[in-house]
C-alpha cells in the first residue's frame, strides 16, 4: 500500500516496541517519518531522529519544530510514548502518581500542542494516541496505569471534538498485552518469567500475545487518508480480551 505517499508523520516513543514498528509501517507505505523518543541512537535511515523528552514543554517544541522543518510540514503524529507502573493504589506515592500521569497523559498533551499549528494547515490531518485495555477493563495491579490510560481515552474524545472543523481526526488504539521491549523487561522482572508469560498469554482469547506490528497496522489504518471519517474512536487490538467473553475449552 502507499496510502502515505507525500504525507509526513511523527511518532512519539518511536525508538522501540509498537513505536518502533508504527514509524516503519508509515515509512513502509510511503510517508516521510520522524522519531522523538528520549533516546533516539537506534533509529536509522530512512527514519529521521529527534531526542526529546515529553515531560520537558522545551525539549518538545524544539524536537518538533526540527522535525517539522526536516519534514516539510506534518500530516500524522502518533502519539505513543508511555512508561508502566504497577500496583493498587496503596503501591505508589504522589511522586511516582505526578511521574506517571506525566509522561502518559501529560507528554500526549504537550507534543500535541506543538504539533497542532502545522497539523491544522495539513488537508489530511490525524493524531493516533497509544491507549490500553487498561482503559476499558479492570486489570489487577495498574491503578496508576490504568488512570492515565482511562485520561487517554478521554483526552482522544475531547480532542476529536475539539479539532474535528479544524480537519483533524483523533483517534486511539487499546493494545492488549503487545510483545515488545517493555513487557520483555516486565516478564525478566517476574519469580517465574515462563509462567508470567503463560498467564498473559492465557488472558488474551486468542492464546498469545499481540505483536508491535499488528498495533502498528491499526494505527496506520486510523492515520491514513482512507480512514477519512474515523474520529473519535478506540480501536481495540487486544486479542479479544476486552469484548470476547469464552467458555472454558472442552477437554
Ligand atoms: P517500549 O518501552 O518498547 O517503548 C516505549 C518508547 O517510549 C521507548 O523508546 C522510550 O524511550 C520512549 N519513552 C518513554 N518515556 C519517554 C519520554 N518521557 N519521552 C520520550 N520518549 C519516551 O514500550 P511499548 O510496549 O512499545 O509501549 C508503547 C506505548 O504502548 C506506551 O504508551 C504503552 O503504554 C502502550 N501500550 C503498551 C502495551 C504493551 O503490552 N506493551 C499494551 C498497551 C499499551
């Protein structure tokens, strides 16, 4: 496909995991792309790099008024960059509850706000932001998560009805439990990282867990020109973990 020919498309977090993947898929199909991520040093050509950190207001406008003028314009942000947490409530205290919402719900918010001058001037304008299942379904140990992900799915509402008459789409994908770096160093971290697994693995209908790429494809698919009248929408990717309810397999 080549839906993205002659648009350009910045990926926030895009050094890694679902990222990664989504700023390859985009280059894949024809756009010019760019990566902010608080260490750009493993991405190549022909994805253009930008350092920046998402909790500093500063280092964002600098990274994607760079990106922007190497881009020649911006059509498409992905909005991806997150940190996890884990716990009840009882597990966190105010610092790591101001980290979190910080990076995850706070970060979308201040590179949106860089982003939306030229993406008001773009004829096919999207934002795609990384939510979760945690969002939509009560999941043991993520209350900070799950919080900042439930701000996500709102914020993705609130911002499809703000800027929808200014033509640009917002939507979200809600990732099940994806195979990438992040929940490799979630498993490493575990008493018995093959029964961890086996257990994520169990939780998804499907019986595995969710590959970066197929995260990327549904974003791709809400970015792209194509998807001209999806806003305002959460795309589960999740296995059917949130809306398949199984019997137990007969023996
Ligand atoms: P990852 O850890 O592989 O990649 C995250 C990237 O974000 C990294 O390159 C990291 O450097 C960057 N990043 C983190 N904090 C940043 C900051 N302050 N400023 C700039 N960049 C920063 O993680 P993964 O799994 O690819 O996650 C990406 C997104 O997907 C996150 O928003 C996460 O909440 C979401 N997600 C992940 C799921 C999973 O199971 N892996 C499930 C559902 C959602």
């Amino acid at each position: 496909m080549s839906d993205f020919e002659g648009l350009t498309a910045l990926v926030t977090g895009g050094a890694s995991g679902i990222g990664r993947a989504t700023a390859d898929l985009l280059a894949e199909r024809g756009a010019r792309v760019a990566v902010l991520d608080l260490d750009p040093s493993a991405v190549d050509e022909p994805l253009l790099a930008y350092r920046a950190d998402v909790t500093d207001d500063a280092s964002v406008r600098t990274a994607v008024a760079d990106a922007v003028a190497a881009l020649g314009g911006l059509d498409v942000l992905v909005n991806n960059a997150g940190v996890g947490a884990q716990g009840t409530v009882e597990d966190n205290d105010d610092t790591e509850w101001h980290r979190v919402l910080d990076v995850n719900v706070v970060g979308m918010v201040r590179v949106a706000r860089a982003a939306l001058p030229y993406l008001r001037v773009s004829a096919h304008a999207a934002i795609v932001n990384t939510c979760s299942i945690a969002a939509t379904a009560g999941l043991p140990q993520r209350a900070l998560y799950s919080a900042s992900k439930g701000a996500v799915h709102a914020l993705t509402l609130a911002m499809a009805a703000d800027h929808v008459r200014d033509g640009i789409r917002v939507n979200c994908v809600n990732p099940g439990t994806v195979d990438t770096p992040w929940v490799g160093r979630l498993l490493g971290a575990a008493p018995d990282p093959a029964a961890e697994r086996a257990a994520l693995e169990a939780r998804q209908p499907t019986g595995r867990l969710v590959s970066a790429a197929e995260v990327a494809g549904a974003i791709a698919y809400l970015a792209s020109p194509l998807s001209g009248a999806a806003t305002g929408t959460a795309l589960a990717v999740d296995g059917g973990m949130q809306g398949l309810r199984l019997r137990q397999a007969a023996r």
